[in-house]
C-alpha cells in the first residue's frame, strides 16, 4: 500500500519542493550519529483539522481542478479522500481546538514498546496555525488558547521516554498568504485558463505587486518564518531532528547549526540536508547516505480522521524490513484527534508491534543493510554473525539466499527453534507454509 504517487507530487510542487538530493556534507556531529541507524520514527500529524476530522490536514482546504479525480471522488463523498473545506470553513476549525485530553506521555509510553526511537510532531502545518504561543503570526495557541504551549509537553514526554525530539515545520504558510495565493490545487501554473480562487473558494484576482512591493513582502515573511524556527530551536532545550516541509530557507542551516550543533536537518527547505526524505513508497533505487521513508499508518491522509483505519501491523513489520535492508529510517504516521488523544487501535497496533519485537528486534535494530534482491528474494539485514532473512505476511514461495558458506545454523526468531532448510552450492533454501506464517510476519536467523 502507497500513498498515490501523483498526490505527492501535485502537492510537493504546490508548496515548492522540487527534487532535494543531499548534497554537501551531511552533519558529523557526534550528537547527531544516532540518526543514521534509528530504525523507527513516529511521525505526528495533528493540528486543527481533527475538530472535525473529516480533511485532511491543509490539503484539504484546496480545491481540486473540475474533472481530477479527487474532484471525482469528492462528488461522492468517497471517505478514503476526505472532504473539501473553503479555507474560511477550515480555519474556523480552531475555534473547536481544545486539547482537553492531550497526554503525549502515554503516547511515547507505547511508541517506546513498539520500538520507536525517536518522534517528529508536526509545530506548524501549511495552514499557518502554531501549536506553541509563537510571538510571530497571528494564528495559533497565542490566538485561540490562550497561550497554551503543546510543544513543550511533547518534547518533556520524549524526554522522559528516552526517544530522541523531532519538530516539524512547515515554512509554507497558507494562512499569513491567503490574500497573495490561489486555493485551487495547480493555480495558474497548471490550469491558465481558470480563475484563481480566495479564501471561500470564489473567483478572485490575486494583487500584482512591484518589485519593491514584493521584496517587503518577502523580507515580512521571511523574518517572520525566521522568528518561529529560532523560538523552536531555543525553548525547549535539545533539539534532535528539524524536519522542513517546502521553502523558503529562511534561515541558514549555518544559524540553525549555531542554536543546534547536534541536530539533524532534512532536504526539503533548502534544497540538500543531512538526509533523503522519500514519500509514501519504497524508493525505487537504493539510497546513498542517510534517508528516510516517512509513510501514513493511517489510511487517507496524514491527518486525523473521525472513521480512522489504520494498515494492519504485518505491513508495517514488512517496510520497516525493506527499510532497513537498505539502510534506511521508517517515520510512520499517526494522527491525535482533536482532544489531543490517539485512536484506540493506535495503541491496539503499537501493542501488537512491541509483541513482535520481543522476539524480532534484533533483526532491525542496530542492523546493517543486506544483500537484497542481488542475493535474496526476501529482505535481508546483517550482523556481524548472522542474516535475517525477513518474511513478509503475505509471502507464499521458495526463500534463496545465494553466495554464502554453509551456515552454523537456522532458526525462526519468533519461536526461537531450528528451522528446515536446504543448502547447495551456496544458495541457502527454506519454506515457511503459509499455515505456520505468522501475520506479523517472520524471520530467518542464519547464522554464519
């Protein structure tokens, strides 16, 4: 399962991200070294779309192009899409935001069983609201709660919970443009010949401005997104992860790096970074360096929404493999609703992932990449003294392994027992019957 490719991007080319490599010197800080073998990430989306739960987070203020196939489904209501907000409607959601039941440390308790190690939450989304009382803006806690901070809460519960601290923020900003900018997804760029549309999906003529207008213009927002990333980096104490979602690099990594030394920075503001950030899919091609592949557990978006379904933990057991046999991150998803609590199965699946990794942990923790699919069919990662060879839930064939010695031994980790297998001439081959496959997935220890 995959977000659909075109969505990600349609919606990277609407908030300015093109193709980011990593190019320079990522950082060598020794406080940032963790990152390049974390193995499991929790991503948080949350902001105000959970008041009503029924869009997705900013996305779904914008209007999709007449005959699109989210147009199509939205017509019928199709739950899977989500609804479409005028951005009137979307914005007057934060009048209903009231985290009344918000307990990130319950939500880092689990995150910690299930092996996660460490959390990006979303301080800003493109539709401009801040979830800490920013002196920059006009949208946010400082407006609609009274200067509630729910930033802090979050980093003092990864803190407690050992879990290295993300933020995300978005310098795209929908709200403090929403005068200078069409809500109709593509604008002119795509569709010439239709009218922009403003902040209640109506026709409208965006202002042209001069050259001299539009550099204040620009000096205005850029001091502006300045302000509340260097309000991020010095509040709340370490930092670990910055995760930018579109330019512009208003800040320098240069300033980033004198507020933070040990942080770690991705691609997406300033066009190269500490790490490669692929959306929604498997990457086609192995990555060099450091990356990762941030991915929605829950299915329809990245928000929350009131009919929540959420990928059985057999898929997430099977990416987190074809991740890290590659060498790379998995940052999965959630979404709190507007109380500030998880879904109940959140908490269902996190119990079902630590349950796995009682006996399967060793296999992506701490691991090196393997040589998958040049010498096995199934994903494989590495320790000095053994493979783990990674059997996908929905697997039903021959596993091979080719281009090894005799192996000392072969055992299912979930049980701990020797497993069957036949060697000859190098190539290691196995069977598990789909009867004895377990739906969390398995895995092959063999041992060198």
């Amino acid at each position: 399962m995959s977000i659909d490719s075109n969505t990600v991007k349609d919606q990277h080319e609407t908030i300015g991200i093109g193709q980011p490599g990593a190019a320079g010197e990522r950082t060598r800080h020794p406080d940032a070294q963790w990152f390049g073998n974390a193995g499991l990430g929790l991503f948080l989306h949350w902001g105000i779309s959970a008041v009503r739960g029924e869009g997705d987070l900013s996305w779904s203020m914008m209007a999709p192009a007449p005959g699109s196939k989210r147009n199509v489904l939205e017509r019928f209501g199709t739950q899977g899409v989500g609804r479409i907000f005028t951005p009137a409607d979307y914005w007057a959601q934060a009048d209903g935001f009231h985290p009344d039941r918000y307990d990130p440390n319950r939500w880092l308790a689990a995150a910690k069983q299930a092996g996660f190690k460490y959390a990006v939450l979303t301080t800003r989304h493109h539709d401009g609201y801040a979830l800490w009382p920013s002196a920059y803006g006009e949208f946010g806690t400082r407006t609609h709660l009274g200067g509630l901070d729910l930033v802090q809460p979050y980093v003092d519960a990864c803190r407690a919970q050992g879990l290295k601290v993300g933020l995300y923020y978005s310098p795209p900003d929908w709200y403090f443009h929403r005068r200078h900018m069409s809500f109709r997804s593509g604008g002119k760029a795509r569709f010439p010949e239709l009218p922009d549309l403003g902040v209640r999906h109506e026709p409208v003529t965006l202002p042209q401005l001069d050259a001299a207008a539009q550099h204040a213009w620009d000096e205005r927002f850029n001091a502006y997104v300045r302000g509340q990333v260097e309000e991020l980096l010095t509040r709340y104490g370490q930092i670990d992860v910055l995760w930018f979602d579109g330019p512009p690099p208003a800040i320098t990594v240069e300033r980033i790096r004198e507020l933070q030394p040990g942080i770690v920075i991705n691609p997406r503001a300033h066009g190269w970074g500490d790490f490669l950030t692929p959306e929604g899919a498997f990457p086609k091609e192995r990555p060099t360096g450091w990356w990762e592949e941030c991915h929605v557990w829950n299915e329809g978006g990245w928000g929350y929404r009131s009919h929540e379904l959420y990928k059985p933990t057999g898929w997430v057991t099977a990416e987190l493999a074809r991740v890290r046999a590659w060498g790379g991150n998995l940052l999965l998803n959630v979404a709190p609703d507007a109380h500030g609590e998880l879904p109940a199965v959140v908490y269902q699946r996190m119990g079902e992932l630590a349950a796995w990794m009682t006996h399967s942990r060793e296999s992506v923790v701490g691991t090196n990449p393997g040589p998958w699919p040049e010498q096995c069919n199934v994903p494989v990662t590495c320790h000095p003294e053994a493979r783990y060879l990674h059997v996908s839930w929905v697997w039903d064939g021959t596993i091979e392994l080719r281009g090894i010695p005799q192996p000392r031994s072969v055992r299912l980790l979930r049980t701990g027992e020797a497993w069957p297998y036949r060697f000859d001439n190098g190539v290691l081959r196995a069977e598990i019957p789909p009867a004895e496959l377990s739906l969390l997935g398995e895995v092959l220890k063999v041992e060198r």
